[in-house]
C-alpha cells in the first residue's frame, strides 16, 4: 500500500531483528489480516487500535517477539488461549507455519472472525474453539498435550497460569505477554505455579520499537503433571486466584 511506503521498511527490518526471516510472503499476510481485521471491527469489537501502523507494531509486531525467548520451539503444539483476535497465536503461525495451532476464546463473535481470517489466510489446519480454558483444560486430548500455551491480555499470572498450565505437556512452557512492571505479578503468582506444576522459568524484557513501550514475556516451565482439581470451575481460579 502506498501509506506504508514510510515504515514498511522499518518494520521488516525490526522484525528481522528479533530473529524471524520475514519477507514479502508474510508481509502480504499480514496485509490480509489486517484488511480483514479492520473490516470486521466495524461490527464486532475485536481491536481499539484502528491506525494500521500502530496495529502493526502493537499487535503484530509484539506477537513476534515472543523471539525474545530463545526457548521458542521450531514446530509442534500450540494453543493461544483467550486469543481474541488471533493475537498472538495466529501472527505466530504466519511466521512458523509448521506449528499446530489452537485458538481458544470464550466470544463467540471472536471466533466466527477467526474462522473467516484463516479462510482467508489459507490456513484451513488452524483450529478455532469456542470454550473456556477451565473446561478445555479438563478435556482429554487437550490436557497436557500441548508443546507450549500462550496468551496475552487475558488475566493476572496468578489466574492465567491456572488457565494455561493445564494445556502444556510436562517439559514445555507457557508464555504470558505483559506489561513492563512484573515482579509483582511474578511474585504473586509463584505458589500458583507450583501448586500447577510449574516453575518461573525467566522474565524476557523488550521495547517496541518508535517508543510505543516496554514490555514483558513470563515464561513458565511446565516440570510436573497438573493436579487432576485444576483447573477448577469456570469463573473461580478468576474468582479466587491460587496462591
Ligand atoms: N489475546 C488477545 C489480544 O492480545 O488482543 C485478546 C485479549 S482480550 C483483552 C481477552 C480475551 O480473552 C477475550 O477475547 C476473552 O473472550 C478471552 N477470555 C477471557 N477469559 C477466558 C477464559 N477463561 N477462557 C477463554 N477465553 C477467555
């Protein structure tokens, strides 16, 4: 597009940065999300950032750098809970197309978007679910199954790691997007994770780029099954956070 002709460059440089080979192929895709992201925000709420070049950097661009995390694995099993609108699971699929992807909300408005933008990204393999992580996350063939589960914007760790860590298979990780200021939240969330069978892995700090802030990745690492009581019913671990 003629409008992107100022920052289009920078960005793709940027992105090469944290580590992606990203080219004319999934800049193009990602023109197409966009589009069709922009075109369904008319109707149902899915993003407050409008301007493509802020949504560029603040949803595209901080979906990517998950690459901060050297840990990130090449293939296998993800699920992006409370995706909303494919952020990050989806963006990541563009870059890593070998990935099995899951995207979980519990909007049902979110998720007819969802289906339309893989149609259109040509991505029929992604499976998009209606339901809530407390449920997923006692399902068979859901439970412990996943190589890592990721989300962002959805709760506090405390909570989100009762959403998250039931999905991960034992050895693998779950990654939350934050914001700058984390170690309380870590802090706060350690005797959640234990008790889930997890451990803080680290704290992977980033910027994004042209001053639009600073940012945060927790990962956990997942070192031993979840305890068959979680995660507990909809609405509690949200309710009463573990401690
Ligand atoms: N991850 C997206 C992003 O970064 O733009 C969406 C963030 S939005 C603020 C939070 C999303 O999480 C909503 O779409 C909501 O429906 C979903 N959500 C919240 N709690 C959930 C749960 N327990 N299970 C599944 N989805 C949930």
């Amino acid at each position: 597009m003629e409008s992107d002709r100022g920052w289009k460059e920078l960005f793709l440089i940027e992105v090469n940065r944290l580590g992606w080979a990203f080219g004319e192929r999934e800049w193009k895709a990602l023109e197409t999300y966009w589009e069709a992201l922009i075109r369904a925000n008319r109707e149902v709420n899915l993003t407050s950032i409008t301007d493509r070049e802020e949504g560029f950097w603040k949803h595209f661009y901080d979906s990517l750098a998950v690459a901060v995390w050297p840990g990130l694995p090449e293939s296998g099993r993800i699920i992006d809970v409370g995706t909303g609108a494919g952020f990050p699971g989806l963006v990541l699929r563009v870059v890593r197309p070998g990935y099995q992807l899951v995207l979980l909300d519990a909007l049902q408005k979110r998720i007819r978007f969802l289906r339309e933008v893989c149609r259109k990204l040509e991505m029929p393999d992604v499976e998009v679910c209606h339901g809530r992580a407390e449920e997923f996350g006692r399902m068979k063939g859901r439970r412990e199954f996943f190589d890592v589960a990721v989300a962002r914007a959805v709760a506090r760790l405390p909570v989100l790691a009762e959403y998250l860590l039931p999905f991960v298979r034992p050895g693998g990780w779950a990654v939350a997007w934050k914001g700058p200021e984390v170690e309380e939240e870590v802090r706060e969330a350690e005797g959640a994770v234990r008790k889930l069978g997890g451990t803080v892995e680290g704290v992977f700090r980033y910027a994004l780029p042209g001053d639009r802030g600073r940012r945060s990745l927790v990962v956990l690492r997942k070192t031993a099954p979840t305890p068959p009581e979680y995660p507990r019913r909809p609405g509690v671990p949200e309710k009463r956070p573990l401690g």
